[in-house]
C-alpha cells in the first residue's frame, strides 16, 4: 500500500493469508520443530496460538482450551520467547525486571522470588542478575527473555526463534539448555520455530516443514527421510573432467540427483542422493569408474535436514 493509497483510503487494508490450512498436533513433553524460511508463516501461528492474534477461521485448542473461546486459560499454561525481545527495561537490573513481569503474572511476592532465583540459577545468569540489563549481552538477554518465559512454570513454551540474534557458541549453549533441561528434565512440551535447519534436526523431536503458509511435511527425521525417498547421500571428490558425469549416473535407477561443485583446478566435488545404498553404491562406483572417472574421496551418509528441506521444495 503506497502513501497515496493510504491517504485516498484510509479505511483499506490490503490483506494475504499468513497461515492456511494448517493441521498439525505437538504432543505432550515433546521439542516440536516448525521450519520455514523468512515469511513462511512461523510467527503468525505461533501469535495466534499464544492468543495475542485471533485466528478469521479455524480453531486451535492449546492443552485443551481453545484460543478464541478460552484466552485466558491458554494464557495461564503457557510461555513465550521472542527471537526479537524488545520489552525488557534496559535501566532496571535483570532481576529487577523479573520481579516486575512475575507481578503482572499474578505471583504472589515471596513464590516470584524463589521462582526467580531458581530460573537463574537454571540458565546459569544468577551472577548478572543484579546488574543494569542495558549491559548484558544479547546472549544474556536471551536468556532473561526465558527465565521471563519460565517463571509460572508453563507447561506449554513457544519459542519463536530465539537463537536468531546469537553467536555460535551462545546459540549451541540455548540449544542444549532447551532440550536437556526444559524438555528432558521439566517435562516441557516446546514448540520451537525456526528457520535454522542444523538447530531444528539436532534437537528437535519431531519437524514440520511449513511454505507460504502451509504444511508441506511432518515427521521424525527417519519418517521425512523415507517419506521424500531419500536414504543415502554419496559425496565424491573426482579428478579430471566431470561433463559426462550427470548423463552417466542417470542410467541407474535410483539416483534421486546430482550435484557438482567445482573446486578449481582438477578437482570436483560431487553429491549423489540415492534411494537404496546397498543396490545402487556398486552401481554408482562402477558407471564412474568405467567412463574414466578418478575417485580421491568417496563418503557416505544419511540425508540431513537441508537434504530433506530441498526435496520438499521441489
């Protein structure tokens, strides 16, 4: 909508559909993983989930309670974690701040302080509590945004990207800390978005795969892997020149795709996704080896989420 539109119809939105026909079920105690790119509709869901954006058709129902119908029993069993927190008081302590949001959650005063310093000591900030928030950083900020998430003890938690601004390190440290303290050991059911593929297959028990809105798969890792017929992934290093290549391994049936990437000089790195390793690997080393092709490296392994992201888009 231009400047122009907005001044001759001030009353006219334009609208898009953000999530459309969306099914899924996340189980209780488990790290669920909704993935999608920049837009994909991650966001959308998870505010109308969390009742802070209502939903113009279907129903949602979070631990029982509908969302539209029972806001106020959804709100009571549930966290939220943005990846993009902006309401802290950056003038305040990081305790201080803690105390002031258990009050508009209703803690009572002596429950919110043992609450507080047992969600500190949990993620490992009771050392930074006491110090003015604007000096923290954004790893630690992060980290007080979950201790906020945490501190009525919710069974549900939404964490919408909370790796997005984080170092490496800081990231792995967020990571773990979810899945082996706030799901493993409190029995949290998590639903986790993120558009980070490493984060949601390393952690997550189960992965939807949402696209402009909507679900395209969902499943465990072993199920996404069979249901796109991906079970083996070969990369190769070859000497020499490699234009016969694609043409030639395309005669075995079974050879999902193929994928160089040139090295420079001699050198050609090569990934083959195969449907049946034990079948088609003598097959596959065979055609190359007889149309001249020199092996350096050869290496196989199972198909990993960026694998199964592709193939889901294609």
């Amino acid at each position: 909508t231009s400047y122009l539109d907005l001044a001759r119809y001030p009353w006219q939105r334009n609208s898009a559909v953000a999530v459309d026909d969306m099914n899924l079920e996340v189980r209780q105690g488990e790290l669920f993983g909704l993935l999608g790119e920049n837009g994909a509709g991650k966001t959308t869901l998870i505010r109308m989930l969390s009742t802070t954006l209502l939903p113009t058709s279907g129903r949602a129902v979070v631990g029982g309670h509908d969302v539209v119908q029972e806001p106020l029993s959804v709100r009571r069993i549930i966290g939220l974690v943005s990846g993009d927190e902006r309401t802290f008081y950056w003038r305040l302590t990081g305790r201080q701040n803690l105390r002031y949001f258990a009050a508009l959650y209703h803690l009572p005063r002596h429950a919110a302080t043992a609450r507080i310093t047992q969600v500190l000591n949990a993620l490992g900030v009771a050392d930074y509590a006491d110090r003015r928030f604007d000096s923290y950083s954004t790893g630690t900020r992060q980290k007080f945004a979950i201790a906020r998430g945490m501190l009525t003890e919710p069974p549900v938690l939404f964490l919408d990207e909370p790796t997005r601004a984080l170092d490496p390190i800081a990231a792995d440290e967020l990571r773990r800390h979810v899945a082996d303290h706030i799901v493993r050991e409190l029995g949290y059911t998590v639903l986790l978005a993120t558009h980070t593929l490493t984060e949601a297959e390393a952690i997550c028990h189960r992965i939807a795969i949402i696209r402009n809105g909507r679900l395209i798969e969902t499943g465990t890792m072993d199920e996404l892997r069979s249901r796109m017929g991906l079970s083996t992934v070969v990369e190769l290093v070859l000497r020499g020149r490699t234009d016969w290549l694609e043409d030639a391994v395309h005669t075995i049936s079974g050879v999902e795709s193929v994928a160089g990437l040139d090295d420079g000089g001699d050198r050609t790195r090569v990934t083959i996704i195969l449907r049946d390793t034990e079948r088609l690997m003598s097959a596959l080393l065979r055609v190359i080896l007889d149309t001249g092709g020199q092996i350096e490296e050869c290496n196989t392994r199972r198909p990993t989420l960026d694998d199964i992201y592709r193939a889901a888009h294609a």
